[in-house]
C-alpha cells in the first residue's frame, strides 16, 4: 500500500512526469502554467465532483493556485454550446506539480464515480433509505474514500467501522449470514435482540434457509420490536424479486405485522431499485457503488506564460464557468462576463473559484454532511426528472 508520505514524494506518478521535471530542472526552465481538469465522455450524462479534499491535502504548501467547482457541485460535462466545463484547474511553476498529475487524476476520478452511482440510485430510491454496502468488493485501505463518496453522493449511511468515522456517522448494518449459520434463525434473531444495543434497528436476516414469507412471519413473532426483516437472496435464486416482495408483504400485513417493513439488498443498481421502491423501506446497495465506473478526467495544459496553448482536440486559455441558478446550465467563456442565463433568462454565477491561493487553503472546507446536502438540494432542482436511471 502506497503510504502518505509516498504520495507526497511523488512515488505513485507516472514515470514520464519524473523525468520531464528532471528535464526542466537540468534547463533551469521555469514556466508559469495553467492546467485544466475536464471530463470529455463519461458513463453518464451528468457528474457529481468529488475529490477535491484530497487534492488540497496534497497540494497544501506547495506554491500554486488551485481554482475548483465547490465539491458535490453536479456538473455536465459540456456547457451549452458545447465546450468542455472545467471542473478545476491548477496554476503554478509546471515543475512545482508535474509529478501530482496521476494521484490528482486518481483522487478525484474513482471518487466521483462513486458518488455519482450513489446520486443516481438516491434517484431512483426516492424517499427510500440507501446504506452503502460495498467496501467488501475494493482494497480496504480505500474504504474511507469509498464510503465518505457515498455518503456525498446521497447515501443514507454506510457500512464499515472507519468509513463511519471519517463522516462523523454511525455505521449502519443489520445481521449477516455468518450469524444465521453459527446459531440457527431463531436463536440468531433471539440473541441478537437481546444482546446488540438497543439504539440499532431491529432488522432480522430472513432468507438463509427457507421460504421468504414463512421466515418473515416467524422473525416478526420472534422480535417483538421488529423494525424490519431483510431480503438478500442472490439473484441465482429469487426468481421474480418483486413478486417475492409482494408474498412477503402480503403475508405480514394479513397477520397484523404492517408496521414490520422490508428492507432489501443483493446485486441492486439503479433499474431494479427503482422498480422495487413503491413496495419496499429501504434498500442496502454494495457493488454497483464501490464498483462504479470512474469518471475519465483528463489535465491538459491550456496557457503557458499567460499565452494560450493547448495540444490539438483541446481548447486553450483558462476559461471562466457559470452556472445559471434558476436551470442549473452550464456556460463557459474565455474572458467574457455572463449577464444571465441564454436558455431560461435566469441569473447566473460564476462557479469555478479559488480553493488555495499560494498553497494555502481558501476559506473553510464544509463537512461531509454540508456537501451531501448540496448535492441532494441539486438532485432535486434539476435532476430529479432523470429519476436515476
């Protein structure tokens, strides 16, 4: 595992970044230069930032200047006419950062996939609790990364000991197989309630053995404070996941068990928690975000000197982003002011702003909780027709 002072030293860059500073430092070379951070075609059609925490981290110190989109702010990833929106940019002697490219690139390209898949099945849940379950499927030393985007992205809670405290949350979980296994179903449930604290929902694992419903009517008469029973049947064996949601339902609320409610996990992404959130109370999603497809950014260089160059397929010159506060529409322009918005008329504002100034970090960096509620205040301005899928 690459260490933090690692990281710092530049050992975890791409060689040829190494080798173009030794160039420069052998040439005496200094070069004033400004370099944009952009998204050409991600997986999907909008893009919540996420990363920009550990990016400062980093680059705390050094002398540059680093101007940024507020973390959690969901993006597109052209504006209006077309022209790639930057999300951030750095500025500095090009030997001051030239070895930073690749963990910059790493830190904010898996965190934003993660956060993303996390918003579009915040979506699709509607009002329905989302815990993130899926640091089992990546490298543990990552798992705080994996659950703090999570949570950003508009997870309810998330799973793991670490991940839990890096939010300032509680973990959240119901009961494994593990425990079904070593004590029976109803010895499991049993001492479960007896012996976990009293502030952690009653949720009772019902499907190790037997038939969902039957299970699901022996826990609600075994717990008293039953909150909910959990399915997590692998897909290789539910056949219709709905209908088996429905029986269930059914078979509790004919016996006086309504306020017992469902909560389901296993193999879930957007599409199927879409279809189930009318019928279910909440859903635990692992792989499908852990796993999320990383968002491609790229750094390119677009002014040298003052001057604006850029290799061919990009735009040069350090551009200005605004965004339109009634719509949510990107605009971007090289030095021009934006009076309102030229689809809807709204006002606008410009977005893209200093975070660190000479090294030095700007202002104070909201919470995790502060950034999550900004990304679901955009989720429902301007994003809540996609409906996540």
């Amino acid at each position: 595992m690459a260490t933090e002072e690692e990281i710092k030293k530049g050992k975890t860059t791409d060689i040829y970044f190494r080798r173009t500073r030794e160039i420069l430092e052998k040439l005496s070379i200094e070069k004033k230069v400004y370099a944009e951070f952009t998204v050409m075609n991600p997986p999907y059609p909008w893009v919540v930032f996420t990363g920009l925490d550990e990016v400062l981290h980093l680059m705390e110190g050094k002398s540059v200047n680093i101007y940024a989109l507020p973390e959690g702010t969901i993006f597109t990833p052209r504006d209006y006419h077309g022209y790639p929106v930057p999300v951030m940019a750095i500025e500095g002697d090009y030997k001051e950062f030239a070895v930073y490219e690749t963990p910059i690139l790493g830190f904010i390209c898996q965190a934003s996939g993660i956060a993303t898949k996390s918003a579009r099945i915040k979506l699709a849940a509607g009002d329905k609790p989302v815990l993130s379950f899926g640091v089992r499927r990546m490298h543990p030393a990552i798992s705080p990364m994996i659950d703090r985007a999570s949570y950003i992205g508009g997870c309810d809670g998330v799973s793991s000991i670490l991940g839990g405290e890096h939010i300032g949350k509680k973990p959240s979980g119901t009961m494994p197989h593990a425990l079904i296994l070593t004590l029976g179903e109803e010895e499991a449930w049993k001492n479960f309630d007896e012996f976990v604290s009293k502030d952690v929902p009653r949720i009772a694992l019902i499907d190790t053995f037997g038939d969902e419903k039957f299970e699901a009517i022996k826990a609600a008469e075994v717990i008293k404070d039953l909150k909910s029973i959990r399915l997590d049947t692998p897909s290789s064996r539910r056949g219709n996941f709905r209908d088996i949601v429905l029986e269930v339902r059914w078979e509790l609320d004919i016996r006086g068990h309504k306020n017992v409610g469902i909560f389901v996990s296993g193999g879930l992404n957007e599409e199927n928690v879409r279809n189930l959130r009318d019928i279910v109370d909440g859903f635990g999603v692992g792989t499908s975000i852990s796993n999320a497809k990383t968002i491609d950014y790229a750094m390119d260089i677009v002014e040298v000197e003052g001057e604006p160059r850029a290799k061919k397929g990009k735009f040069s010159g350090r551009k200005r982003v605004f965004r339109c506060k009634k719509c949510g529409k990107y605009m971007v322009t090289y030095r021009d002011d934006v009076d309102k918005c030229p689809i809807c008329g709204g006002e606008v504002s410009e977005i893209l702003k200093p975070v660190m100034i000479n090294g030095e970090i700007v202002g104070e960096y909201p919470s995790e909780e502060d950034i999550r509620d900004y990304v679901l205040k955009q989720l429902r301005d301007y994003y809540a027709d996609s409906d996540g899928i």
